[in-house]
C-alpha cells in the first residue's frame, strides 16, 4: 500500500489527522516546515510523543519530508522528491493560512492559501499522486445566506474577509486540474476544541477572541462591589442573533478518516458543519463568564474616541481583524456527510462545552508547548 501524503501536519486538524490516520494503520508519510528551534522530523517526533503520553500507547511514525508548500519543489531534495514519487499515490491537503486579513496579493492568506496550492498541485502532478484530498472551509460561501449546498462553490458571492475568497480560488484552482482522478472535499466550520477533553494545540479564532477579551479585559480595570468587571464600555458590533458554526477537532478528524480510508466515499464534497450552530449571545455569555465580567454590549455602537481609554482602544482595534466573525451564517446542508457516516452525527456544541474549552485554554495560558526532543530520524532512507 502507498504511503498517503499529508500537508499542515503540525496545526491542531493536521495532529489530529496524524494520530487518526496512523492509529488505523495507514502508512503516512508528512510534509513539514522545520521551525526556528527545531528541525521537521524533531517537531513531528515532539507532537507524536504528545499523543502517546496522552493514549497511554504507542504510535506508529510517519515518514517525513522536510519542506515548505511556498517553496518550487515544496523545498524537498531531489532524492526526497523520488521518494514522494515513488511511494506516494494519495494527498490530504491541509496546509493553509488563516489570516482574515492581508496587506497585498503577495502576502497571507494567498501567499500559502493560493499560491502554496498551486505549488503542490505542481509538485502531485510531477510526482503522479493522483488522488487528492483537499481541506477546505464552509466558509467559501461568503456572504451568501440561505441553504449552501455541498455542490456549489463560487455563485459571484461577495466575501467577508481574504481567507474566503482565497479558499475559494484554492477550490477552484484544484477543480480545475486534468491529472487528478479523484477529488474528495472537505469543508468544515470553525474548528474548535476536542469536544471531550478540551484539547487544543492552537489558538485561533473562537480562542483568539476569547483570549483578546480575557487580556484586556483584566487590565482594563478592577472589580467593583459585585465582584466582577464592569464591560459595559465594550461591544462585540453583533446582535446576538447570528449562528456560527462551531465543529470539535476530533470529530472533524474521526470523520475525515474515515472517509479518507475509505475510496467508495471519495469523489465528493462534505459539509463538516453541526447540527445547530450557536449564537453570538451565547459566545458573548461565556466571555462574559469567563472574563469575569457583565454588561458586554451587543449590538451597541462603539464609545467616541474622546471618551475611551487606551486600553479601550486596543481592544477594538484588534477586535477589527475579527469583525467578520460576527456576521451570521448561513444554513448549510450536509447531504453527503450524513449519508457517508451517519453513525457519526457531530457533538452538540453547547454552553458547557464552550465553558470548558474555555476553562482549559486559560488554565495554559493559551499556549501550547511541545516536548523537546534530540534530534529524530523520521525521513525516509533516501539512496
């Protein structure tokens, strides 16, 4: 059996990923950039030593190819590039960016989301790996509202930030190949947490907000008699209405492999998006909860600039990348999911989950670290 080739191995999908493939004993080989401190074999060693003190068993390794999607080539040796080619068939691709915003065409998120895309669609078709698996986002829907169907793609929706639309010109990019003989899809939501021990090992999106408010939040000022932070002077520009679609990491993971093993369920796109989405009220209740505060506004109009504070304004400068988190999603049919696994229906996303991912991220601070490791020997033996 061929090895299947990874991308976007060292974020918090791409560890699930690893450990969800290798535990079915599928033979994967990785694509990783080394770090400023670490080489690539020693960051995938570290993140498998993670897995392993936390299932209390062994796992098998992956095979690693030391290299960059941004890069001609994927930056890989010439042997290392003989090696993908003549052992490698299949691809998941899940490197990406996840900028919202971006100061020109030649930074982030195109730079990995587009132009990284069109590297290792470069290097699939050199290498003959023919069977593509590509992660991308629900959200290449933009602005759209209404029901988005698994089918559709790009109906000159507008977008609500650059990550959107570069995903979508990365779909379409890769529709639009002739060597790739099977194409599978997978669109998930905004990927939180693992829904059962609260796991992370990034901090984006629902954890940067959260994180945003709980710093500023401290510092902006003491409690008062009720013990807590008045957040009256803050807004998060929503109404609270609006539906987000929150999704567990190990469910996206657990679902993903097993349709990825399974070749009677590729050649289609999957929603990977919940039954029932939250609302930005509830966020907003557990920042709330969380930051130890009341009275964070919703639908209120910022204070004027003469009368805020500088720690105000931080606030609602940064919390300017995030404006279009707030905008309300639209419904999203997941036919194609819930026909291949409907024996894996997604964890309900709810106010205690929420409570405890956002327990567990403040008890580390926000911030993973791995393990250091000597130096490992993971590539493959190149001749």
């Amino acid at each position: 059996m061929d090895h299947l080739l990874l991308t976007g191995a060292t974020g918090l999908l791409g560890r699930y990923l690893m450990k969800d493939l290798l535990s079915r004993n599928i033979k994967l080989a990785v694509l990783v950039r080394p770090s400023r401190k670490s080489d690539a074999e020693s960051r995938i060693e570290a993140a498998m030593q993670v897995w392993e003190n936390l299932l209390e068993k062994k796992l098998p390794r992956p095979v690693v190819l030391s290299g960059d999607i941004n890069r001609p080539d994927l930056g890989l040796s010439t042997n290392e590039i003989k090696w993908a080619a003549e052992n490698c068939s299949s691809i998941i691709h899940n490197a990406a960016s996840l900028s919202f915003v971006s100061t020109g065409r030649d930074s982030e998120p195109w730079r990995s989301n587009v132009d990284g895309t069109a590297k290792v669609l470069e290097f699939c078709q050199q290498a003959g790996i023919t069977q593509f698996h590509h992660v991308s986002t629900a959200y290449v829907a933009g602005l759209r509202q209404g029901r988005i169907y698994e089918n559709e793609l790009n109906l000159g929706q507008e977008f609500a930030n650059p990550y959107e639309e570069s995903k979508v010109m990365a779909e379409e990019m890769i529709r639009g190949t002739d060597f790739i003989e099977s194409l599978t899809v997978f669109r998930p939501g905004i990927i939180i947490g693992d829904s059962q021990t609260a796991l992370t090992f990034t901090y984006h999106n629902f954890y940067a907000v959260l994180q945003l408010a709980y710093t500023i939040g401290h510092s902006m000022t003491e409690p008062n008699f009720t013990g807590k932070i008045d957040g009256s002077r803050i807004n998060l520009n929503a109404t609270g209405d609006e539906r987000k679609n929150l999704v567990p990491v190990d469910w996206v993971s657990e679902v993903m492999s097993t349709i990825v093993t399974d070749p009677g369920l590729h050649g289609k796109t999957y929603h990977l998006t919940p039954r029932v989405p939250i609302t930005t009220r509830l966020f907003r209740d557990i920042m709330e909860e969380m930051v130890g505060s009341y009275g964070l506004g919703l639908g209120v109009d910022r204070p004027q600039e003469e009368n805020i504070s500088d720690l105000e304004e931080m606030f609602f400068k940064h919390m300017e990348v995030y404006q279009s988190y707030w905008k309300d999603d639209p419904e999203y049919d997941s036919s194609n999911t819930q026909n291949a696994v409907p024996h894996l229906p997604c964890p309900h996303v709810d106010r205690e989950m929420l409570t405890k991912l956002a327990e567990a991220a403040i008890a580390k601070g926000f911030n993973w670290r791995d393990p250091k490791v000597e130096k490992a020997n993971l590539s493959p033996v190149l001749v």
